[in-house]
C-alpha cells in the first residue's frame, strides 16, 4: 500500500494537533474509506501513547454525565487532553441513528482540549460500532491523553469494550439491582471497575453491597475489582475515580498487564478485519448468496446443515479454481 | 453503498422547550440520517465546534426565539471560517417569508416554517448533500 500525498498531508496535520484534519480521518475510517487503511499503515507504528477507557453500562445509568464530570476533572486537575467517542445504535430498519450522548457533554463543547465524537453502530453488535478502534486511533494520533469510549447503553453480554480498551468501567445505578442479575454471565465478569453513579439518590449503598455480593460469588480466587461510588452530577467521588482509574493502569503498566492486553486487543482486531473481508469474499466475490437462493429454490434437502455443507464446497472448488488460474 | 448523512440538529438561543428540535432529529433518523443532537441552549460557536469535531455534512437549526435574522448568518460565518464552507446550513422555525429570502442570499439553505413537512426537509437534505458529494467526488 502506498501513501499518497493527501494522506500524508491529512496524517501530518493530524500529529501536529489539527482537530478538524483528525475529524476528517475519522469519517475516512468510519466510511472504510480505503484511504484510511493506506494512511493507517503510515502511523500506526506511533501509536500506544494514550491511554484508552472503556466507559460501559445500562441505559441511563449516567454513562455520559460521567464521562463529562471525568473530562471536566482532568481539565481542571493536570490539564490533560481528552478524546471522546460516544457511540448509540443505529436503527435497523432505517439504518438513520440519534446520536444523543453529546447534550450530556455540552459542558465540553468550548474546550479545544477536549474532542467529542458521536458513532452510530451502523449494523454492529457488541456496544461498540466497526470503526470505534481506528477513531481511538485517530485521537492516539492528534496526541490525546486520555480516551474516554462510552458504549451504547448495554443489557446483558456485550464486552467488545473489553477488547478495545485498557481498561473497562462498568457503571451501575441503583434501580439497577435488576440488571445485575441479568449480566451475570456477561459484563459483571469483564469489568475492571464498577462505578456505582447516583450516590446522591437513595438506595447507591445497596447497590454497593449487591455489587460486592456478586463479585464474591463469582470471582473465586481472582483479585476483585474496586467499587467506586461517585455522583456525576454533584461530583462526590470523582476525584477518587479519577484517581483509581489512573492507579490502576499504573499498576498495570508497571506487572505488563496492560501491554498483554494491548497485544490481545490488537490480535482480535486482525481477527475482525479478516473476519468481515472473508465475509465478503465467499458472500459477495464467490457468489455464495446467489448460491444459496439457487439450492433453496430447487429440489432437495433444505436440511440447513446439507446446504451449508453444500455452500462450503462450492466455495473450496471455486477458491481452488481461481488458485490454479 | 452510499455512507449515511450525518447531521447536527441544535437549538440556539435561550427560549423554551427543544420539542421542535428533537421532532425534527428524530423523523431524519427515521429518513435514515445519523443525526448529532446538540440540545438546547448552545451557541454559535459551540455549534460550530461540534460541527466540527462531528465533521457533519449538515447543520440544522431550530430557531423560535425571533433571532434567526443574528443567528443563521453568525454560524454561516463561523463555519465558513472555519473551512467548512461546504457544510450546508438549514433549519426551521417561525420565520417570516421575507427574512427567509434575505438569509437565503446571504448563503444559509433552504428553511423550514412551522407547516411545512418533515417529509420535505429530509428530501432536500438528501438532494443538498448528494449534490456536494458529487461536486466533491468530481473536484
Ligand atoms: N441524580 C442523579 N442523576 C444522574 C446522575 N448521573 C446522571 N444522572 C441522570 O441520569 C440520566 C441519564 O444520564 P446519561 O448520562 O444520559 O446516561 P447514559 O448512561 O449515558 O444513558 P445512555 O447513553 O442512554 O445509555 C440523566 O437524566 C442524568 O441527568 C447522578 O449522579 N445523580
Ligand atoms: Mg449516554
């Protein structure tokens, strides 16, 4: 792949702190723009400064009033620079979406210190959407310290956050008590900090106990994941959020978790690239799907097994024929 | 496959209710448009500077304060300045026939009065940016 001038000229000012060119990026990655790909392979040896936050939870937990409260701590206390991506589903019937993560952040929206971007999943599933990585990425670039990547209000097992982050925050609410049942499997386990949010609202203590309860159960002789209360709109508790997240990938800098995790992240997401271009190659480049409404509309089987089995070897002989060709 | 539009729909000004605005954010998501929602009570240049960050194609305004003739042209000039002179500025509210023309020549899109159908904006939206796109694709 070869990087052209535009990409150099768009990646350089990126580096040197232009948000509109990192903006442009953006919709490049977001676009699976191919140009993103060929400028990505130019920078991404400079990647890894900043630090990435996973910031995930039901819906109206206050995922986004915290993320707000969190950016407007680290302004105010070591100036840090501050990257956002706030990501909302998009519908599947119309494929529009509502972004609105963004009202909760309008505190922000003067700070050049702090760039916010809304996503819509645009067909993903897992809390995040296809391109969330390369925007992280985008803002690694444009010298973020730290990135901040709200998912969309989540119910049960979605922990793609998980794989994209250093680090996961799950944040609960009381009336929440419900949604710990349900994630149980999921998320409850895949959290490196829960954040009881609402603290100014009754019944915040109890939701601390059920959340140590749960953890007890499950965690066995695994070392459990601090609860930290906080209230996003009064701000109690903040600064001591703010200050056991960055403890915490100290620490995790310091024993090389962090960089196993960076290695993991970085291989599941070669997985997903290959992933979806294989998708394409047997679907759409192979022909498969016109593959398929032929077998259906014929005599024979409709086992689901006989016709996958069917597609498969289709594929392997044309992927053979093109082999020898 | 043609990439979804993406909008910021705001509400300047400091009057009232953002029933108008998110009416209008949520028929151009069921148009099939990704749209930012930047609340009320924002000003120019935060408008702008989520524009911005957004990198929309297009910014629609819901006006009912009697201040479009100030606040259309000011993020028209915002925007410009910022080299996002190609981001089309639209929107709606109570406005009179004739300022409606005097901000269209000053560069500000089409608007929209209390009557007119959310059908009909999402229609020009889409004619507005496929129109841009192309002129892009073709620069
Ligand atoms: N009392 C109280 N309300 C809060 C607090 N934090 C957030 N809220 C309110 O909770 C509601 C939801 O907040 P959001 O920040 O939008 O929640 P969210 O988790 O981002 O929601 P989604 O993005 O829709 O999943 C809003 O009305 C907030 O004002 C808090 O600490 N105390
Ligand atoms: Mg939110």
């Amino acid at each position: 792949m070869s990087v052209t001038v535009e990409e150099e000229m768009l990646v350089d000012r990126v580096r040197s702190g232009d948000a509109r060119a990192a903006a442009r990026l953006m919709t490049w990655a977001e676009r699976a723009d191919a140009r993103f790909a060929e400028a990505h392979a130019g920078f991404a040896a400079g990647l890894g400064h900043a630090r990435r936050l996973g910031i995930t939870g039901p819906p109206g937990a206050g995922k986004s009033t915290l993320v707000e409260a969190l950016c407007k701590h680290w302004r105010t206390s070591d100036a840090r620079t501050l990257g956002v991506l706030a990501v909302d589903p998009s519908s599947p019937f119309s494929g529009g979406a509502l972004l609105g993560d963004r009202v909760r952040m309008s505190a922000l929206s003067l700070d050049p210190g702090v760039f916010v971007r809304s996503m819509a999943t645009r067909g993903a599933f897992g809390g995040l959407a296809r391109a969330t990585d390369d925007l992280a990425d985008v803002l690694d670039l444009l010298g973020r310290h730290t990135i901040l990547v709200e998912t969309v209000g989540v119910g049960q097992s979605e922990v793609d956050v998980v794989r994209s982050t250093d680090l996961t925050v799950l944040v609960l609410h009381p009336g929440a008590g419900d949604t710990i049942q349900a994630m149980k499997a999921g998320l409850m386990e895949a959290a490196d900090l829960y954040v009881v949010n609402k603290s100014d609202l009754p019944d915040a203590e109890r939701l601390v106990h059920e959340i140590a309860d749960a953890l007890d159960l499950r965690r066995g002789d695994r070392e459990r994941p601090p609860v930290v209360t906080v209230s996003a709109v009064t701000g109690a508790g903040l600064p001591q959020l703010a200050q056991t997240l960055d403890r915490l990938l100290d620490v995790r800098t310091a024993d090389g978790r962090l960089a196993r995790r960076r290695t993991e992240n970085l291989a599941s997401r070669v997985r997903r690239l290959v992933d979806a271009e294989l998708r394409r190659e047997a679907w759409e480049r192979a022909g498969l799907e016109g593959e398929l409404v032929r077998r259906m509309a014929g005599p024979g089987t409709l086992s689901v097994y006989a016709l996958a089995a069917g597609l498969l070897a289709a594929f392997r002989a044309r992927a053979a024929e093109r082999g020898d060709a | 496959m043609q990439p979804p539009i993406r909008v910021l729909v705001a509400k300047p000004g400091l009057d009232g209710h953002d029933r108008g605005a998110k009416v209008v954010a949520a028929a151009l998501r069921d148009a099939g448009m990704e749209v930012v929602y930047g609340g009320l009570h924002a000003t120019p240049e935060a408008i702008v500077e989520m524009a911005l960050q957004e990198d929309v194609e297009v910014v629609g305004l819901s006006i009912l304060s009697g201040a479009h003739m100030t606040l259309f042209p000011k993020v028209r000039r915002l925007l410009d300045e910022a080299g996002a002179d190609d981001v089309l500025l639209t929107g709606g509210g109570i406005i009179p026939k004739a300022d409606m023309d005097a901000l269209a020549r000053s560069g500000v899109g089409r608007l929209f009065g209390p009557g007119a159908s959310l059908d009909e904006l999402a229609t020009y939206i889409r004619g507005e940016v496929e129109r841009r796109r192309s002129a892009a694709r073709s620069a």
